[in-house]
C-alpha cells in the first residue's frame, strides 16, 4: 500500500502519460480511420487501393515492429520530434486500420434501401450521407470503435518500453528505489483498470443513448 | 462496369457517363498525387544514402543470416508454444465458463475479464521483472494468459451459438453433459469458430514482437543488432527494409489463411447449424461478448 501512497506523483505523472497518449491517438486514430473508411468506399479505384493497402499493412504489423521504424528510423530522415509525438503517431496510425474495419463495416450494414429512398425524395448526396446514412452508421459502430480504443489503451504500454513517460514504465523507478515489485505492479494494473473500464463505460453511455435498440 | 462493384452500399447510384469521366479524373489525379509521395519518399532514401553498398552489404554475409535466420527462428518457436498453451487454457476457461457449478464459473469469468483487461505487455513485464524468469517462458507465459483468456471467450461463444436442437436433441438421447459438450457441441462450434480462432492467434505472433521489450532474441532483436553496428555504417532503414516485410508476410499469410477458411467453412453443410465467425481481429472490450 505504501507504494503508492509515498510515490503518488510518480504514479500519477505515469498515469498522466499514459492517458495523454491514449487521448492524442484516439483522436488521430479516429479521424484518420474515417478518412481511410471513406477512401475504402469512395467510388475511385485509386483511392480504394490505397485505402485497402492501407488497412492490411498496418493490421498486419506487429506494433512493436511499428514502434521500432518510427521512434527509431524517422530521426534518420531529419525529421526529429519529441518520442511522445512519435509514439502518438505509431499508436494513430496503427489503431487507424482497425478504426477504418469498424466504420466501414458500419457503413455496409445500412441497407441499400435507405439510400435509395433518400435519393427517390430527391436529397442530394451531402444530404444523404448527413441526413441518413451517417446516423445510422454511427449507431451500429459504437461497440467495436470502443473495442479499439481499450485495445489502444493497453496497446499504449509499449510506449513505456521506448521512453516514453507512462503509467507501464513507472517501475523501473520504483524498482531502483527498492519498493516491492509486486506491489508495484499491483498498482499499475489497477491503474490501468482504471483506464479501460472507464472507455468501456463510456461506450456503454454512448450505446445506451445511441445504440441500435435490439 | 466499377459500380458492380458498390452494389451493396447505400452511398452511390450507378455513375452515369458524367459522373464516370468524373471519377476518371479523380482516379488519374490520385494516382499521380499518390506516385509522387512515393517518389518524394525513394528521393528521400536516396538521399540519405540508404542504397549505398556499405550498408547492404552485411546481408551478405553468412553470419548476419545466420544472426536473422536464428531470430525468425526464436520468434516462430516462441509463437508455437504460445499458442498451442493458449489453445489448451482457453479450452480449460471455456470448460469452467460454461460450468454447472457456480463458484466454477465465477472463477473462470474472474479469470478471463481481469487479463482480457491487461495489457499483454504488463503481464510479460510483472512474469519477467518480478519473478525473475527467462525471457523466452516470460514471453510465453504472458502470451498465453491473454490469449487463453480472448479464445475462452471465443470457444464459449461458439457452443452457445450452436442451434439450441442440437443440444436438445442430445439430451433427450440420453447423453450426459460430458457427451454433449464434446460429441456433439463443440465439434460444431470449433469448426465454426475456427477462423475466429486463427486471427487470434494472427494477434499472438505479431505480439511475440513484445519479447524484443524484454530482450528475447527473436527477429526484431537480431535486427537491432545489426542495425546498431557500426562496422556497417548503421545500417537501420536497410534492416527495417529487410524485417517488415517478412514480418508483416507471415501475419497476412496467417491472416489470408483465416479468411480463406471462413469462406470455405460457409458452404460447408457440417456447420449448417452454427453462424461461422467471420475471420476479423478479434475484439478486445472486457465484459462485452
């Protein structure tokens, strides 16, 4: 118990951190998966490849992998920004693919009718989408669009590995200043807890006020 | 002719000859913006000086191959343990889940929420730091738990998505629980589920990447010792070059072969009264089935 009542402020600038990194890449995650799901189902064949090529390369890497070209080969092209921007990057833009998955998915499951109608009441294309694909859409992707972003949450620990101040990376201090480890450690899964039950109720509002009544 | 390929979404109407020499124009436009970041990134390359012989030339060497093929090596063996144990846990949790006995099931569901909610890294860390093991049953050991618990949940789904007759069916032949379970549900729900299954274990070998965190020698590790070599001049974006695309080959296979067998599995009439999992990541939010 006393590891965390003598080292609050090392657990919470790790807590601090991890959240900061799950927040700045949900929102990368979030608006470039939306851009690459309408990439997937725009009308152009270029843009469609692209946004297949897209999805199955970043599903397909292991993060670790990820991490390791970013944080440690964009330097190499001059391009030299503090590690958190990098490990925003990699996270965002790995969670992305999955994101993308998530909404195109959501996309497909209105029925064709429901465009058709539209279209036959003479709405145009923006209305359409904003009027009433989109809505739709939105309802049925809210559980696996949280789904991804616990899973970018506890993805997140890598970070850790790569300097990068986080919740996970705390015990390597508390393990030079000689605290029990397993303590430690107990600590920082009730932390991380914290954090993904939290999305997980989150999700569970959003579906509550918007979700497809089944 | 590309509308065919649309049919199925709400968004568009069949293009009619504007709209087509529009999309055209679109396309070709794309295609070159596209080309161009390409080109702008081999520029970039080039210009760092990535092609230069020194920094290929450790490939060459029989050492070096030795060094990755030693990796590659490390992270397949790493990746058949892991799964072969996550498979038996995950078999064990399911049978306790769908327990008759109360305290059974609640232990198995504690079990299975509690490192379905951890991250996988923590675990690996918690096995490798606190109880000072070896990186490689570290590794396993942490693999494992997450994975034994996500394919619990796989399993148990699976059996309860059988159609409920068959189950009845059983029963009233006379079969106890035991004989239900393995003649007749879950022979259906493991063929059903079976693709569900491999992309899960597609998320156990892209994270036996995690055991490089922990110094395991696997591929990514061989990499970083060759990248960090000075004799070679750093050769990092080279290694990288050489790494991910195997990497990331070996997960598609894995990937294509799951989806491969959901497709076949859908006209198969042996699983006719179980929905096939659709061969996706699997999904990851605790107590949400």
């Amino acid at each position: 118990m006393n590891v965390l009542t003598e080292n609050f402020s090392t657990y919470g600038e790790g807590f601090l951190g991890t959240v900061e990194l799950t927040v700045y890449a949900s929102v990368l995650a979030l608006v470039l998966g939306f851009i690459m799901a309408s990439f997937r189902v725009a009308p152009v064949g270029s843009f469609r490849v692209f946004g297949t090529v897209w999805v199955t390369v970043l599903r397909n890497t292991p993060l670790t992998l990820l991490f390791f070209a970013v944080l440690l080969g964009l330097p190499r092209f001059g391009l030299v920004l503090p590690f958190k921007v990098f490990a925003v990057l990699a996270l965002g833009c790995y969670t992305s693919a999955f994101i993308c998955e998530a909404l195109r998915s959501g996309i497909n499951t209105v029925p064709k009718g429901q465009g058709e109608a539209a279209r036959s009441l003479g709405m145009s294309f923006g209305q359409t989408l904003s009027q009433v694909i989109l809505p739709q859409a939105f309802r049925s992707v809210i559980p696996p669009v949280g789904s991804n972003l616990i899973a970018l949450a506890k993805n997140s620990a890598i970070a850790g590995a790569f300097s990068v101040t986080e919740l996970l990376g705390t015990y390597r201090t508390l393990n030079e200043l000689g605290y029990s480890i397993i303590w430690t450690f107990v600590w920082i899964a009730v932390g991380y807890l914290i954090i993904t039950l939290t999305i997980s109720a989150l999700f569970n509002v959003l579906e509550k006020r918007w979700g497809v009544a089944r | 002719m590309k509308a065919l390929d649309h049919s199925s979404t709400a968004l568009y109407d069949i293009p009619g000859p504007k709209a087509e020499r529009r999309h055209m124009l679109y396309g070709v436009l794309s295609t070159v913006l596209i080309a161009a970041v390409v080109g702008w990134i081999l520029y970039l390359l080039f210009d760092t000086d990535q092609f230069t012989a020194a920094k290929w030339n450790p490939f060459t060497y029989k050492g070096i191959q030795e060094l990755l093929l030693k990796g590659l090596g490390n992270t397949l063996k790493a990746f058949a343990i892991a799964a072969v144990l996550s498979l038996v846990l995950g078999a064990i949790l399911a049978v306790g889940r769908l327990s008759d006995h109360k305290p059974v099931r609640w232990l198995a569901t504690l079990i299975v929420e509690f490192f379905r909610a951890m991250p996988v890294l923590v675990m690996i860390f918690f096995v490798f730091v606190a109880l000072k093991v070896q990186p490689l049953p570290a590794l396993v050991t942490g693999l494992t738990l997450y994975n034994g618990s996500v394919l619990a949940e796989v399993f148990r789904s699976g059996v309860n998505s059988v159609e409920r007759g068959q189950r009845e069916a059983a029963y009233a032949l006379g079969m106890r629980k035991t004989q239900v379970m393995s003649y007749v549900l879950g022979p259906q729900a493991l063929r059903a589920m079976l693709p569900a299954i491999i992309s899960q274990l597609v998320v156990a070998l892209k994270d036996t990447s995690l055991g490089y965190l922990i110094t395991y020698e696997e591929f990514l590790h061989a990499g970083k010792l060759i990248a960090s070599n000075l004799d070679y001049d750093l050769p990092f974006i080279p290694v990288v070059m050489v790494i991910s695309p195997i990497y990331i080959g070996m997960c598609m296979l894995l990937s294509w072969f799951a989806t491969w067998v959901s497709r076949r599995q859908q006209r198969n009439p042996k699983v006719e009264a179980v929905d096939v999992a659709p061969a996706e990541p699997g999904t990851l939010l605790p107590g949400r089935q």
